[in-house]
C-alpha cells in the first residue's frame, strides 16, 4: 500500500506561508548574526513578510470560500480580514488620547510607533527581548504624553501574543510600572473592530 501524500493549495495558504518562512528565516538571522547585525536584518526581513503577505491577502479577496491543507484550514472573506487586521495590529503600538463628554468623541492626540512586539512568538512561545524592549520604549513615550497631556483614565490593550507569551509578565510588569495600570489582553473579534483607530482620519 503507497503512500500519497497530501495536496496543499500553496496560493490560498500564501499570507500564512510567507510569515511562516520570514519566521524560519529570522530564526537562522537569530542563531549565527550578531545582535548589531541581526536586528537591521530581521526588521527588513519581519516589514517585507508583512507587507508581502498583505498583498496575498488582497489579492485573495473576492475569492469563493474554499478549504485547503486537507480541509483542515478555510479561507473565507472573514478569515482573510481578521488575518488583515492581524498583519497590520502586529506592527504597531497606537496610543489615542480623546475627550469623551457623553456620546461626544473628540481626538486630541494620536501616535503610532512599530515594535513588533509578536517577534519570534510563533517559534518560541516567547516575546523576544528586542521586541519587549521596543515596546517598553514606546510605552515609555506614551507614558510622557499622557502625564503631559493630564489624561485621567487609561486602557491599554494587547492582542493574544501576550496571552501566547510563556514570559509576558515581562512585558505586564513594565507595563503597570510605568502607567501603574494592568494592560487587557483583547480578542481577536475586539481587535478588529478596534482596527479603524489605526486609520488616518479627516480633518
């Protein structure tokens, strides 16, 4: 009796494909480059992924539902936007101060910084200390603008790779030192449709 082995639709798992390979690439940049080297390197190669990756998405959308890797995975329009939304979310730390008076929103501040705070999550079960450093420094930023700013009530979101994390409380613990609040971790349903705040808005 032969074995037969699987058929995998490569262009409809291309977005999950493309970081899995940055992933596999970053993890040898990791092993045999120094930290000098290694970081400039892993960027381009984590921004290139992403970008890539986002194009595959694009250019799958409008596609009819269908399954892949042995009807193990489906690829639908909503899959395909929350894997969007995961791409983008992953860059970026946004801190959004606004005056809320009722139903009344008025935006009185926006930054947004690249941390890449998923760095390695993937492969190792853990943040790496690049990316918490990044983000740390971000938030240390931000903290500076919302003591300026007198901001009188904070929530800082993350999304599940700090549930992934098997070290996050490195991260939880910087985060309360310095705004002395515990950072929520959101859903992925709370993450997209937190996704607008990453928009430009109109004058």
């Amino acid at each position: 009796m032969g074995f037969q082995s699987p058929a995998l639709e490569y262009g409809a798992l291309a977005p999950m494909l493309i970081i899995f390979g940055a992933a596999i690439i970053g993890v040898i940049v990791e092993a045999f480059l120094s930290a000098k080297v290694r970081a400039p390197i892993q960027l381009a190669i984590s921004l290139g992924a992403v970008v890539l990756s986002l194009s595959q998405v694009w250019r799958l959308r409008g596609s009819a539902t269908t399954t892949a890797a042995v009807n193990s995975v489906v690829i639908d329009g909503p899959v395909l936007f929350m894997q969007g939304t995961i791409l983008i979310l992953s860059l970026f730390a946004l801190l959004l101060i606004a005056d809320i008076d009722g139903n009344n929103f008025r935006e009185v501040v926006r930054d947004m910084e690249i941390v890449r705070l998923g760095q390695g999550v993937d492969e190792t079960g853990q943040f790496h200390p690049d990316a918490i450093a990044r983000t740390l420094a971000a938030v240390d930023k931000f903290a500076a603008e919302i003591a300026k700013r007198g901001v009188e009530k904070i929530r800082f979101c993350a999304t599940s790779a700090t549930r992934d994390a098997t070290n996050r409380h490195v991260f939880v613990d910087g985060v309360r030192e310095r705004l002395g609040i515990e950072l929520e971790v959101i859903s992925g349903e709370e993450a997209v449709s937190y996704t607008h705040l990453t928009l430009p808005t109109k004058a």
